[in-house]
C-alpha cells in the first residue's frame, strides 16, 4: 500500500480511536504504575519512566514523520541532548557546530568537560574543517541542520558520509528545520534531536525533547540511559505535543512564507546592515538550503542593524506584536537579542569569533499576518533610531 502522506501521519499514527471508549482523540494516561499479570510476568507497560502510553502514541507519531526506527521523548530539548552525550566516555572527543543552541554550547563546555570529553567547535559548512579537526578519539559530530543565530546551513548528507567512513557518529538538532522541512535520518545521520518545546508543541504552552533514530542497537543504547536516569516527558506535555504535531507541517509552511516575504523586505530596509534568511539568493549556503529545505526555509530570520548593543536592544523592545523573548517555534511571533539572550552563556570571545555581533537580532515569525508583523517591525525601527 502506498504510505500515507506526512500531513495524514502527523494525524492518524499514534493517535488510534481509543479501543475501550470510541474516543477518537486517545486519553491522557497519568498512571505512574501498571497492574501485571503476575509476579515476575511484565505486560506492555510496567512503570511509567521505563514507559507510557500517552508517551509512545507521541513517539510512535514523531517516528512516522521523522523516518526511522524508533524515538524517545524526554522533559526537555536539553536533557535529550545530554542523554545523547551521556553515551560518551573519558577521552573522547566531540565536534560540533559553531553556529550552536547557547544551551548545547554551555552543556558541552561546562558539564561534559568534567568528565574529561573535550569539544571542538567547527564551521559545519566548511567540510575541509571538520574533516581536519577530527582525532582518534572522536565518537560525535553534533550539529543543527539550520544554524543558530546566524542561519547556516550544512551539508548533512556530505557530514554523514564523512564520519561514516570514520566511525563517528553524528547527531543533529533539527529544531528550526523540523521534518516538515527536513528528515536528516533519510539522509544518513544517525540520531535526530528536537526541542519538542518549540516548532513540534508550536504553542509556547508546553516542555520537551525528542531523539530519533533508525539503528535498532543505538535506540536500544539511548533508551537505556533515558530509563536509567530518568528525564522522561510528562504525559500531559507528550498530550500537548502530539496535538502540535498534528498542525506542524500547515504552521511551517505558513511561517517559512511569511519569514520569506519579511526577510525580502527587511533587506531593502535603510534601518537594517544585512539579513541571514536561507531563502534570500544573498544567504552563502542558498543553493545548499533549497536542495536540503522542502517546501519552505524556517520561520527563523536573523538580521544585523549598525548599532550598539544598547541601540540594539532598544530595538528589540520596542516592538508591540513581537515579543521580547527567548524561545520559539511559536504561533506568536517573537524577537530577541542573540548576544545578550539566547547566546549569553557564549563566552565573550567565542560570540566575537562566530559572528554573534552586538547588532544582531533574531525573529520567529509566528502565524499573525504579515502586513502586522511588518508594520510593528517598522514602527520599532523608528520608535528606536
Ligand atoms: C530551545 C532549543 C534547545 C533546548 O531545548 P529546551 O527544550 O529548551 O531544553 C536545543 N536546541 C535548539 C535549537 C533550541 O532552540
């Protein structure tokens, strides 16, 4: 039979008419215990961190849409990211991103280095660069398959090939791209992580993080850890998730639209020194992002005004439709100062080195219209200059 189409997956898998009720959106199941059917046998579901209902429909949806074998769903966006680290041992070695989540960043140099794992931060669109900061100790390659702040975009299928012929393994954070745009498992890499928090809930209401994988054996390795250390998803948040899911692939496009009409305005905006968007031909890896980018670029749009860091961020709160935030992925739309938000936990040099400039601001285009959006961003040009 043909496979239904992403849209109808978002919908029907993992979301079956409740067998006892008739109920065709499937209850929460808030039970921590499972009755068994005796001392020493194990039904399907024994205690609910090792597993629950509520959380396998979601990660039975998420793996329909994001390929693979199977998928986790932890508290939050970081502790699926330390789960994936915590496969790795004293020595080893890790290569990620330089255009990098903030909270990864500070994960990698401030917890993982106490145990003796050393990073090295590399521009993945430079695959010279990569290839020539790998050691023998290198087990991973971590990166996001749109970059964070500045929108770069990797050759996913290039790095996987390349660290394959390694034996290294490569994760890759898929939060502003979602598989509404992009499913990195097809296209080699091994482990797919999200911020359930942001695009997959799509509502700022709730927490949560997702792994993705297509190898039974790392699945297997990964869930061993989720289990034995315990940062589970909530039912309720998993209820709340899975119900974002289902609109995920209507909200991305929608957005990546509108991020594409007012990342083509801003460019012509006297206010404004330069916009990062992947879908404008100025962006350095365009070619790249509409080869890997289905249907639409993000809603994310990074721009660069000539001010200060104060200039800057008198800005960014001088909007009244966006709001001043971190976080994204929302029907609202939001706006933030990399530098002295989502990328504070950089340190200073390193915010320098990987171009997160005092004048950089960083938008989620929400679900509103795009004449409002564009009015507010104009009124806060003037308000502040
Ligand atoms: C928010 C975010 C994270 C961290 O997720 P939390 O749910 O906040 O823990 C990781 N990567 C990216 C790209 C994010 O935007």
């Amino acid at each position: 039979m043909r496979e239904k189409s992403f849209r109808t997956r978002a919908i029907h898998v993992g979301n079956e008419v409740d067998a006892a009720t008739g109920a065709v959106v499937p209850p929460i199941h808030l039970a921590s215990t499972f009755q068994q059917p005796g001392a020493g046998e194990w039904g399907e579901f024994d205690y609910s961190r090792s597993g629950n209902p509520t959380r396998t429909n979601l990660q039975t949806t998420l793996t329909s849409l994001e390929g693979g074998c199977g998928s986790l769903a932890f508290s939050s966006g970081m502790a699926a990211i330390h789960c994936v680290t915590m496969m790795l041992k004293t020595g080893d070695h890790v290569i990620a991103g330089c255009d990098l989540y903030g909270g990864a960043y500070r994960l990698l140099h401030k917890i993982c280095d106490r145990s003796g794992v050393t990073v090295t931060l590399v521009d993945m669109t430079d695959l010279a660069a990569i290839e020539s900061a790998i050691t023998d100790n290198t087990k991973l390659i971590w990166f996001e398959s749109i970059g964070n702040p500045r929108l770069s975009i990797p050759d996913l299928k290039a790095i996987a090939s390349l660290a394959k012929s390694k034996d290294i393994r490569t994760g890759v954070d898929n939060t502003f791209a979602t598989p509404a745009l992009l499913r990195p498992l097809e296209l080699g890499i091994d482990i797919v992580m999200h911020s359930a928090t942001k695009y997959l809930g799509g509502h700022s209401d709730c927490m949560g993080g997702t792994l993705s994988v297509a190898d039974q054996a790392l699945f297997d390795e990964l869930y061993f850890i989720q289990n034995a250390t315990g940062a589970v998803l909530d039912p309720l948040s998993c209820f709340l998730v899975t119900r974002g899911l289902k609109t995920l692939d209507l909200r991305v496009r929608e957005q990546s639209k509108t991020a594409l009409e007012l990342s083509q305005w801003l460019q012509q905006h006297s206010c404004v020194k330069s916009v990062l968007y992947p879908g404008l031909a100025s962006h350095p890896q365009h070619e790249l992002a509409r080869q890997t980018l289905q249907g639409g670029f993000g809603a994310m749009v990074t721009f660069e005004l000539d001010g200060t860091i104060a200039q800057t961020a008198n800005t960014c709160e001088s909007t009244k439709l966006f709001r001043l935030a971190v976080s994204l992925g929302a029907v609202e739309s939001l706006i933030e100062q990399p530098a002295t938000m989502s990328h504070a936990s950089y340190d200073a040099a390193d915010r320098a080195r990987f171009g997160i400039t005092d004048g950089l601001i960083r938008l989620s285009v929400g679900l509103e219209s795009m004449e409002d959006l564009k009015a507010d961003l104009d009124q806060a040009f003037s308000a502040s200059s």
